[in-house]
C-alpha cells in the first residue's frame, strides 16, 4: 500500500506539496493546514501513549491509525475525477465506536461538579493536550469546508467531534477515573 524508499524528495523545497490526487498546494494551503494539524494531534496521542494503560494504549493506537485515514482523507479531496486508487474515507463505524467507548468509559466516572483542568497525571495532561489539537482540527475543518470547491465529508467531522469528547473522558479515566481530576475553582485565586 505504502512505500517510501526515499524520505527526501526536494519537491517541496519551493513551499508546495502534493495532495493524494496529485495537485501541488502552497504548504501554506488550509488544506494542507487541516491535515497537518490531524497529524500533530497524532503525534500527540502519541505522546499519551508512553504514560497510558493497557486498555486505554490498546484505543489510541487504533486511533492513531483512524487519524492516518483522516489524514489520507483529507489530504484527496472529491474532486469528483476517477483517481486510479480508491480514497480513504472515515466511517460511520468509526464514530459509533467511539460513542460506544465514551459511554463506557463515562459509566465509570462519576459526574463532575465543575470544569476538569488540563492536568492530572502525565497521560491526562497529554490526552487533554491531544483533545485541543482535536478541537483545532475541527475548527479548520469547518472553515475548509466552508470554502467553495473544498469539500469535507460530513462523517470526518464528525468523527473529529466524537474524538474530543472521547480523549476528555479518556483523560479522566486517565486520572485515576476521575479521583485525581484537577477542578476548576471559580474565583479561587481572589
């Protein structure tokens, strides 16, 4: 499927990459923007990855794996022209699953009282971290889509949404399922 024999190419040297269909972009580009903010929020799921339980690891890496696709995804825009491969494409599968695993994870926290603070134990800090990066990618991805000849397929946002929530529960159960959540103390340092 994949092969790099060569990590260099120079292609790029004068500021433009090439999509999935094979149109050159500035890297400045929002697409280009969008898809290389899902790969920094890859990252930093990998990055919760070194502190994350059995459990909790064996559901990122999955993740990792789906953001790859949505990466791939978004990076071979429906253009409506036959490409001589068949695109990626996030699936509805793909969000039932995380609403599955939000619910049960959710089910062994106890509900909050106030707002949850990045912080925690090392693999919460990062899975907060992960779920801004998240909301970034969102957030491009809407204007992407709002940008005429841009489409962004309605279940990759999706996808993207349910992603949040699902590493702001992770990280609570990250927390020691919840115990060790750092609350947000209104007016506290008054």
């Amino acid at each position: 499927m994949v092969r790099l024999n060569r990590i260099y190419t120079r292609t790029g040297d004068a500021g433009e990459t090439a999509l999935g269909n094979g149109e050159r972009r500035s890297k400045a580009d929002l697409r280009v923007e969008t898809y290389g903010t899902v790969d920094e929020l890859n990252a930093v799921i990998g990055l919760a990855r070194l502190h994350a339980g059995e459990a909790l690891d064996r559901m990122l890496a999955r993740i990792q794996n789906e953001l790859f696709d949505l990466g791939a995804e978004l990076a071979t825009p429906d253009t409506g022209r036959k490409l001589e491969f068949e695109p990626l494409k996030v699936v509805d599968t793909q969000v039932e699953r995380l609403e599955a695993e939000i619910d049960a994870m959710n089910a062994r926290l106890e509900p909050l009282k106030s707002f949850v603070l990045p912080a925690g134990s090392p693999a919460a800090a990062h899975l907060h971290h992960a779920r801004t990066v998240a909301r970034r990618a969102e957030r491009l991805m809407i204007a992407l889509m709002a940008k005429p000849g841009e489409p962004v397929a309605a279940t990759a946002i999706r996808y993207v949404n349910r992603l949040s929530d699902h590493l702001f529960v992770a990280a609570r159960i990250a927390n020691d399922e919840g115990r060790g959540d750092v609350l947000w103390v209104p007016g506290g340092s008054r």
